[in-house]
C-alpha cells in the first residue's frame, strides 16, 4: 500500500516520452508509481513518429548524396536500394530504444503494467487485461494522440496514414500524400528520396501553413524542381481500389491520381476515445483533447494531462518538459508553469526548415517596427556539386529593443543551427550581439552575424523598404 493509502501514489497511463520522464522522476522521489501501457513503450516519438521517420529520412538523402559525389571526384556504381533491408534495421533501433525506455522505468522503481488503462472514477482505474480496478491519489493522462484516419472520406478504408508509412511491405512505384503539414512534407521528401513517384495534394494555397510565408514559398518551390507533383487548392474526395489491387483518388477539382498507396497526412487527434474522462470529471475541449491549466491540472483536482492528449503542442520535448513541470509543482513544491514560448522547430524536408520565435507576419502584429534581416545563397557544398538548391535565412529583428525576434531557416544543416539560434531567441539577445560575433568561415552559419543592414523594414505593418 502506497503511503496514500491508496494502492499508488501516482498512476501514469500511457509510456511515452512525458508519461515515462513523470513515473521515473516521481518514483526517484521515493513514492509508489505504477505506468501504464497498452502497446510499446516510447510513444509516438519512438515507435511510430519522429525516430523512424528521421532514420528514413536518413536514407532518402543517400539518392541526392550519390549524385553529389560525381561532383568531388567520387565515381559510383549503379546504386541500389532494398526497402525491406531499411525497414528491419529501423525496427531494430526501435526495439533498441523501446528496451531502454521501460528499462529506465524499472531501475527507478516504478512498477510496469502492460494493460490498457481507462478511468473509473477521480481515483480509480480499469486494467483492461486483467478487469483489475486500482487505485491511486493522483493520475497522470499521457496517452498521447495517433494519426486522423479521416473517417468521413469516402474509401479512408483503403489509405495508410504514417502509422502504416513504417511498416509497408515494399516501397511504393507511386505515392499520393494528403495534406500540407509537416508530416506530409517529411514523408513526400522520404518517398521521393528513395525513388517512389510522389504527389502530394493540399488544400491551400500555400504548404506548411503557419509558417513564415518565405519558409513556405522557397519549400513548395524546391518541392516541384525535386520533381514532387504538387497540387494546391484542392482536395481528395474518394478513393476506390481497382482489380489490380492500386489506389485510384478522386480529387474536388475532377482529377484523377493512380497510386500504389494513397497517404492520409491530414493532422492527428488525441487518444482521449473510450478513455474514461467522463467518470473522473475530466473535461475536454472541442477536439476531443483534455483541458488543462497552467499547470497541467485538468477539470479534476487530482488528474494532470501531459503531451498530446493535451493539444497544446505537439512535440516530445515539450511532453518531457511538461512533466518535469509536473514533477515539480506537485512533489517538489515548486510550482512551475510549462513555457511554451519561442520552441526551435524543425521540418526535415530536403533540404530542412529551421525555425523559431515570431514569423514575419506574427512579428509585424506585434510590434510598431520590425527589421527583417533576409538572404539567400547557393551554400558551397552545392557550388561544386552542381546542385540548384539554394539556402535561405532570416532574421526578424524589433526596432525598439534591437531583440531578435525570430530566426528561419531553409538549407542543409538548418535543423542543428536553429537548436542553438533558439538558445540566442530564448536569451532575448539583441542583434548588436550577432553583429558582435565573430564569424566562423567558411560556413552557412556564418551569414547570420553578417546581416548588418535590413533588407527592409515593416511599419505598422507595412513593408519600408531599405
């Protein structure tokens, strides 16, 4: 018996990356915790999300990397690629890091229940395996959210979403995408990398809405010379399979687009079906996700929510670093808000986005003046290779304060750069501070402490131009 006098302290239901950081943290502390898992620890992160795609990113780069090389005095053979070699090396790597995460939770004391776990009232829970009702004095909510199957489509039957993206018996010939979201863009560049024939259809005007709009156009603009089959404006709304087992989408505008497979990368929604929120006087919102306060405290006082099933955004680290909130206010009496202001995000299309802060829209909202600090060159390693793709890079810059703002990239390497210019956005530093900064050369890097002058400015709102 825990020293609640309940059966545990804390019961976590669901082992992803935020449900795992909060038992691990709180048994260390020295109470009774107990996690529950239906599937596979690790989350949508490890099993099913940003670990397999980014290792099939990986891969689909080596196409583009073989054709450079010719460039630097490299002479290849005729490469070739086995999909299902790529496939039962990813699922190693997942089984690598799953045995980790649950090893993680055992050492620190934490007790492991391979169940399905729903709620039964503010301090009981169901175990669906074994129809066993526990107890615990405070629950923690972190299943997590999975892919929108679309049910109102007609023929949604028949797609995959990225759930089945990783588990495919062979790579596609031909692959249409739904969606203009990060996970459509990813999984477009990944097909297209590994040789599939990819179109991908989206109902704005523009990809990656969001986004900063240069972002956004340079992406969709590198998209179609990777000969990517964009199609803007419009939407998938049939799907029907022919005699010979392919995909045949009806497209709004009255296209028709043949396929192998046809992908639903249209946003994800949180696993709160069936959960049993209603009985234990947990609210949701009109998406179906859990409300919840500052604090991660949902409409129950003794239920927090942590990760997806929470909406607010949708990112592993932002799911640890709840937890460690959660850890903190509740156990170590330190009450701790998440902050979920300027987060470095990535978009590992080819080549990648790195972004954080403000967009230039957002930052024209927010301030009376904005310097925007904006170039775009062909980075070196494509100069030799012959490659086209250029890299762009942004700063946007508030007049009053001389604070950077916000920091966009697209080129090679922009994911692991942005990491750091979020640190320089987090830590408030002026542009006096990059234009102080030695440049390191020779370098992409380095056009982002030599931006001395703006390329224009916007007054409230407007584009002013030098």
């Amino acid at each position: 018996m825990a020293s609640s006098g309940y059966d545990f302290d804390l019961f976590v239901i669901g082992g992803g990356s935020g449900g795992v950081r909060a038992a691990r943290k709180t048994a260390a502390l020295g109470q009774k915790v107990a996690i529950a898992e239906e599937y596979r620890f690790g989350g949508t992160c490890v099993i099913r999300g940003c670990v397999p795609k980014k290792l099939m990113v990986y891969a689909s780069h080596f196409a583009e990397d073989f054709e450079d090389a010719k460039g630097f005095g490299w002479t290849l053979g005729e490469p070739s690629f086995d999909w299902s070699e790529l496939i039962a090396a990813k699922d190693r790597e997942i089984e690598r890091l799953e045995a980790i995460y649950a090893r993680n939770v055992e050492n620190a004391g934490a007790e492991i229940l391979k169940s399905r776990a729903v709620l039964e009232s503010p301090h009981e829970i169901r175990l669906l395996a074994t129809d066993k009702v526990v107890t615990a004095e405070r629950i923690v909510l972190a299943a997590g959210g999975r892919a929108n199957p679309f049910p109102g489509l007609p023929g949604a039957e028949h797609c995959i979403t990225s759930n089945e993206a990783f588990h495919l018996k062979r790579l596609p010939e031909k692959i249409v995408i739904l969606g203009g979201g990060y996970i459509a863009i990813e999984f477009a560049h990944i097909f297209n990398g590994l040789g599939s024939e990819v179109t991908l259809v989206y109902r704005g005007q523009r990809v990656l809405q969001g986004f900063d709009d240069d972002l956004r156009d340079a992406l969709q603009a590198s998209m179609v010379a990777k000969g990517i089959r964009v199609l803007t404006e419009d939407t998938i709304v049939q799907v029907d399979q022919k005699a010979d087992g392919r995909f045949q989408a009806h497209l709004k505008g009255g296209g028709l687009l043949d396929a192998d497979e046809v992908m639903l990368a249209v946003g994800r929604m949180p696993n709160t079906i069936d959960l049993g929120c209603e009985k234990a006087g947990v609210e949701l919102d009109e998406k179906g996700a859990v409300k919840v306060d500052d604090y991660s405290k949902t409409t129950a006082d003794n239920i927090w929510a942590l990760g997806d099933i929470t909406n607010r955004v949708q990112l592993t680290p932002v799911a640890i670093h709840e937890a460690m909130c959660f850890v903190d206010t509740v156990y170590r009496d330190r009450p701790t808000k998440p902050d979920l202001d300027d987060i470095p995000t990535a978009v590992f299309s080819q080549p990648e986005i790195g972004t954080v802060g403000l967009t230039e829209a957002e930052a024209a909202k927010a301030f009376d003046e904005v310097e925007v600090y904006r170039t775009t060159f062909r980075p070196m390693r494509n100069t030799v290779s012959g490659r086209q793709d250029r890299t762009l890079m942004k700063l946007l810059v508030d007049s009053a304060s001389r604070r950077v703002v916000g920091a966009h990239l697209f080129g090679p390497d922009s994911a692991e750069t942005v990491q750091i210019l979020g640190v320089c956005v987090k830590g408030r530093l002026t542009k006096d501070v990059f234009d102080r900064t030695m440049a390191l050369h020779p370098s992409a890097a380095e056009e982002l402490v030599t931006l001395y002058e703006p390329s224009y400015r916007l007054r409230s709102g407007q584009r002013v131009d030098g």
